[in-house]
C-alpha cells in the first residue's frame, strides 16, 4: 500500500474528528478546518490509489512480457529437440 494512500487515510479520519468536534461545541472554524483537512486526505488518499493501479499495471504488464519470452524459449527448445 502506497504512503499517501496511509497518510491520507489519516487525514481524512482527523478532519472528520476536527469537523466532528466544531459541530458538537458549535466552532463553524472547527468545521470548517476538519472539512478541509478531510478534502486534503481524500485526495491524498486517491492519488496514493492512482499510483497503486500504475504500479500493479506496469507490474502485471511486465509479468506477463516475461511469460511471453519464457513460452518462446519453451517452443525454441522443443522444435530444436524435435
């Protein structure tokens, strides 16, 4: 798992706290703060997800690039044994 997808967790989680608590002690800065801390985690969060996916694509991608040369190796080998 990425670090922004960990830290924005965690961001996302203190504003709501923060948000949570302006709304219980009536402090709209609170609020206001705690939403846009939880903005801030959300699309920290979301861009440690979109560096995930690339990661896992290009290593899914490579993966398979090396099943490809390994079955050619495969049928060179059998077609010389032939």
């Amino acid at each position: 798992m990425d670090k922004d997808r960990v830290e924005g967790k965690v961001k996302d989680i203190a504003g709501r706290a923060q948000r949570q608590v302006g709304e219980w002690i009536g402090d709209e800065e609170a609020q206001v703060k705690g939403a846009a801390k939880q903005v801030e985690g959300k699309v920290q969060n979301a861009w440690g997800k979109a560096k995930d996916a690339v990661k896992k694509s290009s290593t899914s991608e490579a993966d398979k690039d090396q099943a490809d040369r390994e079955e050619a190796e495969r049928r060179r080998n059998r077609a010389a044994n032939e």
